[in-house]
C-alpha cells in the first residue's frame, strides 16, 4: 500500500522505494496565473479524495541555459502551471521528531527547478532526514520591481513554503522545531535574505549557504531599471497589469534581450554604477530592498544581529568563476592587456591583478580573472558573513570544496559540489565529469546531515577573530 499524508489541502499518496516515501509535486501555493502571476502567494485550493503526487511537478517558467551551460547542466524544467510546489522525501512518514532539510536552487533567479535530478532526496531520507525540495517565482515574475506588486515575489514564495513545512511536515515525521534551509548560489543569496527578513522568524533553525553573498541586492530603482529595459522590449510600461497581459514565452525573450543590454551597455553614464551592471555573471534579478521583505543587506542585518541564534554552514568551490569563462571561450581569449578593461565591467581596479599574478606566475589572464572574481564574488563574503555571525555568539562553519574536475579545464567550478551534497554522483554525470570521487560525497553529504540533525558539521567553528575552514578535496 502506498504511503498516504494529510497536507493543508487535502490527502496525497506518495511512492515507497527502498524504505524511502517520496511525496512530489505537491503544490504549497495555489498557480500564479493571470494577474495572480505578479501578486503575493495564496493558499493552494482544496482537493477532494486523495491526489497522486508521485509525478515531478511544474517549473517556473524559464529560458534554457546556453549552449556551452546547457551541456553541463542539461534541461532541469517540467511543464506545467502549478509550478509552486515541494517534493518531500522521508524515511518514515509515520514517524516523529526527525530534522528536516528544506532545498533553494540556485539559476541566478531567472533558471533553475527542484526536478534536477541531483536534487533527488532519497540518500538524505536514507540517513533520517526528511528532505524538502522547493519551486518559487524566477525572473520578472519573482523579481520584477513592477507598479501595482509587490517586490521579492520570488522571496514571499520561499517564506510561503517554509510557512507550508512549519504547518505540515509532521505529517512526513519531520519535527518542525528543527529545520534546516539550505541553498546554492541564488538559492544561497536567497537565504542571506531570509536570514535577514523579519518576516522569517520561526520558519527555520539553522542554514547552510552554498557559493552565495550576502551583499548583493539591489536598491528599487536597480530592479525597477531592469523592468523598464524589460518594458521596452515589450512596448509597455513597468505595471502588473501590463506585465501580467504578456505571453510567457515573450516575457522570457524580452528578459533575455534585456540582459543581453546590460552586459553589452555599461556605461555608468547610461547605467550608474548599480548591483545589475556590475553585479555576478550575467544576473540581472535579484532580491530587492522594499522595507517589507528586506529592509538592508544582509550582511549589514546579520551583523546588527538579524540572524543571531540560527546556525549558519557556509562555503564556497575554490574555482567558482571558471564556470562562467571557461566553457565559453572567454578564458582562452582573454588578453593580459584587455584584463584590466573586464575587470573595470565588475567595478574592479587593475590594482588587484598585481598580487594575484605575483602569487601565479604561470596563469593566463583568464585564470587570473577567475581567481579574482572567484574571491570578490564568493569567497570574501562567505568568510565576513560567516565572521559577522560569529560576532553575535551564533555558531558559524566554513568550507571550501577543492575537488577539481579536470577535463575540460573546468577545475572545482562553481555548482560542481552539489551532487556531491546530495551524494547523487551518478544522477549529474555531465555536472561531475569522468571519475567523481566518492570518498568527497561521503564526507561532504555526511557533513550536511550532522549540522541538520546536531548544528555541528564535525570541525571547528569560525570566531570573530579566527577562521577555520574545512576543505573537502580528495
């Protein structure tokens, strides 16, 4: 007999694999279509009998990654309107008290879905946790700074789910008093803002960031600049009402040809020296400050104390850039002369090549450029937030991934870790390359299952003064 749960909405059966109950495309959120596209979330609506939620469910609306991304990360979206949705794996939905894990993907707030297949929960229910993968707004819809909507759509929806997990993870035998969050790089910015959020209180204990910041989100009128640039392609004004008229797939075209104008323009005479023109890679959405969601950074909120008594895991890969220059050619065809000019278009002086190139004498431009970035984007504010938090006597632990891939030259780039979190190495064979080592997976996915089930992830934690840093490397 399949297992069966009681949720919020109605009865849903799930599937039994192995001893393992997994629960998917379950909807926390009723669809957002039509005008509700660009409103807050609103409960799902009710079912009669027992729904099947043995199917992965709808995604956000999304472009596909370019060719060179699309050949590491492959296509991670299923269609479908009821896109806010959880899957929930857990290893007895009969039980009590067991921690839970709530996942954030990452896809720079325009891509991403909980049905990667790297994102699957079974070994995390293997080892007693109960494991909850969301979907939330991505793109204009999620971020969009429109006239007659709210801000941080994509943020109300997270809130909205960890709101669904406090109200009915018992049902999966998760204890609601011992939650997790954790996320990967937009998911890991997005936890920086949910640490900073008045309007998370109670929804989680403890968090982990993967390869996130907790400095970059933007101002209003940043966001609002990019909904304007949006508006333009579309020969309409920065409205919900204008927005919520248009084609999913020309809104996702306009969004596209607006990114593709704030990488080519950047005059600072025609942009300003905003988070969108120097920002990470080629995002453009990002969390925004409303005094609502957000009131400040949230390295600024957590080091006044917004975050202080939840436990912060926190890290970066060691060659985080390399993914954005390598498989696009830009590596190799970057010069040593035009280096300082790229580094001008992240708001970068050319002072800072100087000891980067004393320290590698044998690196090409690229791959100064890569460490460089690498450290501005990723490593240095993992390290201040995690320092921050310390600060406010919170337990705080740092990481480094290490392990490289090296074919292609792609090293220990950015995304590469995640299968080895959720130890789903032969899921993700195209993210992991030839000869992943299991030995990492092990250790890194037994690491993230202590901090959820005891705070402590097996070293020693970070202090205001002091900075230990667990590398995983083979």
């Amino acid at each position: 007999m399949e297992p069966v749960v009681a949720v919020s909405s109605g009865k849903i059966s799930g599937r039994t694999v192995n001893g393992i109950s997994a629960f998917l495309g379950v909807p926390y959120a009723a669809a957002p279509v039509g005008a509700a596209l660009f409103q807050a979330p609103q409960p799902a609506a009710p079912w009669d009998g027992v729904r099947e939620a043995v199917e992965l469910g709808g995604s956000c609306p999304q472009s596909p990654y370019p060719p060179p991304l699309a050949a590491i990360f492959g296509d991670q979206t299923v269609p479908g309107a009821e896109f806010l949705n959880v899957n929930v794996w857990t290893p007895d939905p009969g039980g009590s008290g067991l921690p839970v894990m709530v996942w954030i993907h990452g896809g720079a707030f325009t891509r991403g879905s909980n049905a990667l297949p790297a994102y699957n929960g079974a070994a995390f229910a293997r080892d007693g946790v109960v494991l909850v993968s969301i979907n939330y707004r991505l793109g204009a819809p999620g971020f969009a700074v429109l006239d007659g909507a709210p801000s941080n759509r994509g943020l109300l929806d997270q809130q909205f789910a960890l709101a669904w997990v406090q109200e009915n993870i018992r049902g999966f035998g998760g204890d609601p008093d011992n939650v997790t969050v954790f996320g990967e790089s937009a998911g890991a910015m997005s936890i920086a803002a949910l640490l900073a959020s008045p309007r998370s209180a109670g929804l989680f204990h403890k968090a982990v960031m993967q390869s996130g910041n907790g400095e970059v989100v933007a101002t209003e009128s940043d966001a609002r600049m990019v909904s304007v640039e949006i508006g333009k392609v579309l020969g309409i004004g920065p409205t919900a009402a204008e927005f919520a008229q248009v084609d999913s797939d020309a809104l996702l075209a306009a969004q596209e040809k607006a990114i593709g104008d704030f990488l080519v323009h950047t005059d600072p005479a025609r942009w300003g020296a905003s988070v969108v023109t120097g920002g990470l890679s080629s995002m453009i959405m990002f969390p925004v400050i409303d005094d609502v969601v957000l009131h400040e950074r949230p390295i600024d909120a957590v080091t006044a104390g917004a975050a202080r008594g939840i436990s912060l895991l926190i890290g970066n890969t060691s060659e985080e850039f390399r993914l954005f220059i390598v498989p696009t050619g830009i590596a190799d065809a970057l010069t040593t002369q035009a280096l300082p000019y790229v580094l001008g278009r992240y708001q970068l002086d050319a002072s800072a090549i100087e000891p980067y190139a004393a320290a590698r004498p044998q690196d090409s431009a690229g791959d100064l450029f890569a460490a460089i970035l690498t450290d501005k984007a990723f490593r240095i504010p993992a390290r201040q937030l995690a320092q921050a938090q310390a600060a406010t006597g919170t337990p705080a632990f740092a990481y480094e991934f290490a392990w490289r891939r090296v074919d292609q030259d792609l090293g220990a780039f950015h995304a590469l870790e995640l299968p080895f979190v959720f130890d789903t190495l032969a899921a993700a064979p195209d993210l992991v390359g030839p000869n992943p080592a299991q030995s990492v997976a092990d250790e890194m996915h037994a690491a993230w299952v202590a901090f959820a089930k005891t705070g402590d992830p097996g070293w020693a934690a970070v202090t205001a003064e002091d900075m230990f840093v667990r590398v995983f490397d083979a």
